[in-house]
C-alpha cells in the first residue's frame, strides 16, 4: 500500500529510496485495499458487521451486507500479483522480477514464487503472516461473509502502541502521519464516520478486503526446495511484532496462528536468511527502523545476502548492525 511503502514524509519513503538507489519500483494493492479497485464496497452495509459502528453515519444501525461474500481470495490474489509481474516483464523486458511484500502480501507472494521460481529473482518479507499448519485447500467459493474490514484510528493507535516498548521506537506525531496517509488513499473511507467536533470533518476509516486464504503452510514454503533454493528469501520482523507472531499461540485455531520463524524453519532451500530488528514492531516502515529496513532491502536486491551471509538467523540494531543471532 502506498501509505506503508511509500509513506511522503521526510525520510519514510521506502519506494522512494529503491527508486534513488537506481531500481526499478512498481508497487500494488490487491483489490480491495488501497487505491485498487472496490466493487460492491461503496456501500457502507458491506463492512464487518462488528465494525460497523465505526461507519456511522452513513450507516444508522447494523446491516445485512448488500455482497454477503468474502471478497477475494488466495487464487484470485495469485492471479493479481500474475497480471503485475507479467505488465512488469514485459514492459521491462527482463525475465524475473524481485518481489518485495509486508504482512498479507506472503499469502500471494509466497506460493506465487513456489508456482513460478523462473519469473521470481528473489524474494523480500517483512514481517509476514505465516501460519504453518494453515488450510492446504480452498473451501467452497465464493465464502459467506462480509467483502470489507475497517480500521479507525484508535484501532491503528491501539495495535501500534502494544507493539512499542522502546522509548525512541518511533517519532513523536507518527501516529497522526500515518492516519493522514491512510486516509489519502481512501476517498470513500475518509468520509464515513461520527462528525469531528474540532474539525467537523469525520473521524474517516480506512477500508480493507476480507480475504479467505489456503495453501500457505509448512508444506508450500517447503515444496520443491524452491524457496531458499532457485528462489533467495530474506525474512525480516521486528522484535515486538505480535500482528505476524501470535501470543500466545493459537493452535486451536490454525489458519489465524502465524509465526514467523516457522517460515524461516519450513523453508528447505539453503539460501534463507531471518533479521529480527530491535526496537521494531508489525509498522517497521513507519518507526525509527525504517531507515535501516531500507538500507537492508538495497543490500538485499543488489546481493542477496545480509553482512556477505546467505543463511542464519540474525539481529539488527538500532545502528542498522547485523550480528548472529545468540
């Protein structure tokens, strides 16, 4: 999303500077989120039943979703990232792109890349949500539900705050940079909500799709020995990141149990590497780390490697540092 990968304050743009370092930078949205496409989603009846308090007005009181149905899933988000890398290989005239993803992008990139190890140069994690025994089928589609989730902004402040526990962790303000770019890319979403008595503008809520996901597990990252073989995978989290690392773990619920080191361990190819970045959480782009998180993915697409490594687990400081992890 533009907001986390190209975030237009000071020195947060992430797109920004692969595009200075001399890459070539594309960046997507899978429909629902961002600035792709939302069919059926104008309609605030299609959020989240639970959540839709946060879009009144429009709304006056709970409603039946006009599309009773999740709005994407794990193939149709394959067959999305597909169309980008095939616009991309031509209009670039290369073979194989480097894929860069944070959070719910691994549920596409991932098994994208084990399904076309020929068009994918390597492979860029952050924090990814990874559940290692999740669903290996689809089920029956389309899946009822609801097309759209929302999030406020004191959803975005609470989330992000539990994960803090530095005192430097991120600048003073972010929270609000942040919400404002969020709010950019949404010109329906920004208009939803109870009226701002300061402002009189809405509170505004940020809209994302509601997916239903299979087929990323132990067994996919594992398949073949593509990943971390013809395919080089660079892991990073940050060290209090509770979105991709579930606490507790949740076992009775596998499909929404994520770890990330179980990525690191599922993959079978030797080139693999896994960065824990201190003082960071699941918004690494929006905190004090960016700059370092930066640094390491040029690093990344120029070598694949990190400190002249191509396997191990390791930490980076606040220095931007890498040391084996004890």
């Amino acid at each position: 999303m533009l907001a986390g990968f190209d975030l237009q304050h000071t020195s947060y743009g992430w797109a920004e500077a692969l595009a200075q370092a001399g890459y070539d930078v594309f960046m997507m949205d899978l429909q629902g989120s961002g600035r792709s496409p939302r069919p059926r989603m104008e309609d605030p009846c299609n959020v989240n039943p639970k959540q839709q308090a946060a879009v009144t007005p429009p709304l006056s009181g709970p409603r039946t979703a006009s599309y009773p149905f999740v709005l994407t899933n794990s193939q149709s988000d394959q067959d999305e990232l597909s169309t980008v890398v095939e616009y991309i290989r031509a209009l670039r005239d290369v073979s194989k792109v480097a894929l860069i993803g944070w959070s719910a992008a691994a549920f596409a990139m991932g098994p994208y890349a084990v399904r076309n190890p020929g068009k994918v140069e390597s492979l860029f994690l952050l924090a990814p949500i990874f559940p290692p025994a999740g669903p290996p089928d689809p089920p029956t589609l389309p899946a009822p539900g609801f097309p759209t989730h929302v999030l406020t902004y004191p959803g975005l402040d609470q989330a992000w705050s539990n994960e803090v526990h530095c005192a430097t962790q991120r600048e003073p303000g972010m929270i609000d940079v942040a919400w404002a770019a969020l709010m950019e890319n949404d010109p329906i979403g920004r208009t939803w909500g109870k009226i701002d008595a300061s402002t009189g503008k809405p509170a505004g809520a940020s809209r994302y799709r509601n997916f239903v996901s299979w087929g990323w597990n132990s067994t996919t990252a594992g398949q073949g020995g593509v990943l971390g073989g013809s395919v080089p995978v660079l892991i990073v989290h940050g060290e209090f990141d509770r979105t991709a690392n579930t606490t507790p773990p949740n076992p009775a619920v596998p499909a929404l149990d994520f770890h990330v080191p179980a990525l690191y361990n599922a993959i079978t190819g030797p080139h693999k590497l896994l960065v824990t970045v201190k003082c960071a959480g699941h918004s690494m782009p929006w905190e004090v780390q960016h700059k370092n998180l930066h640094n390491v993915s040029k690093h990344w697409l120029k070598h694949t490697n990190v400190g002249g490594k191509t396997n191990g687990l390791f930490d980076m400081d606040l220095n931007g540092a890498i040391s084996p992890s004890p």
